[in-house]
C-alpha cells in the first residue's frame, strides 16, 4: 500500500503491515499511551505481528472472522511443522507453489500447484517442504477456537513443547 504525506514538516511516520503512526516528531514517546489504549479496548495489535516467524518458515494472519481464520505459509525448502492436533480447529491447505508432503493420520501425500487437502478436527498431521524452493499455501482454519495454542504437539525436530 502507498503512505503518502504532502506539506507537512516535523513529522514522524511509520507504516508496517499491521500499523501506520503518524505523529509529531515531539509526540513518539506517547506511543505507550496507545499501546495502552489497545490493552483496555482487549485488542492484540501491540502483541501479535500480522507475520510471525517460525524455525520452518513464516505464516502471515490475512483474514479473521467468526470461527474462521486465513493465513499465508510459507516454509523452507527441507522445512517441516511438527507432527500435530487440534481439538478445536480444522484445516484446509491450498498449494500456491511448491511442493508439499502432507502426512494426515497414516496417510502421507504429495501436493504441487493449486492441489488441496482437508485436515479434520482431532487429525494428526504434518506439513513438510521436500523441495528445493519454498512452500507457498494458503490455510484455512474453522472451527469454535483458533488460537495458536491449540497444538498439541507429538514430534518436533525443533524441540519445542
């Protein structure tokens, strides 16, 4: 997107992905006053980046609503997620580019450009990267509770919990 200012002096603007702060170059220290403000109104901007990075690759947040999320994957060639669950959420992958070995329960099967699979509720299951370029997919998650702390994890070559 294009931030665009015009006649204007002493100005300070930033713009990320999530954000723009325009402010007086005296005012930017009142950024936690903002930050505050989100806390009280329960938003999360001042906690989550719309892109987060993981050891495998990145994903980033692209739409949010009531018992739905979509997110942008991207993982590294020779990259995988854990071997993992969700009680709460079900998961549809779409392939963009790349290559994608996707293990579902028992069942383990490659994907390439515009190929999809469906991940239900309560399935074990791993995304892997076997190729040499990145993985570009697109998830989408429904279900009553979306939160990333609803992986229940059984392997990681990353060791986290």
């Amino acid at each position: 997107r294009i931030v665009a200012v015009v006649g204007v002096k002493d100005l300070v603007v930033v713009e990320t992905n999530d954000a723009v702060l325009v402010a007086h170059k005296d005012q930017v220290q009142r950024v936690k006053q903002i930050v505050e403000h989100l806390k009280t109104k329960d938003r999360t901007e001042h906690l989550h980046h719309t892109k987060v990075y993981r050891p495998w690759g990145c994903y980033e947040g692209i739409d949010v609503g009531e018992r739905f999320q979509v997110k942008r994957i991207t993982v590294n060639p020779g990259g995988k997620l854990s071997l993992q669950m969700h009680h709460h959420r079900a998961e549809h992958w779409i392939v963009v580019s790349g290559t994608a070995r996707v293990t579902c329960g028992e069942k383990v099967t490659l994907l390439t450009e515009n190929e999809s699979t469906y991940i239900p509720i309560g399935m074990t299951h791993r995304l892997e990267n076997p190729g040499k370029l990145p993985l570009h997919l697109i998830e989408v998650q429904s279900g009553g509770y979306l939160g990333e702390d609803d992986i229940v994890r059984f392997e990681d070559v990353y060791q986290r919990t």
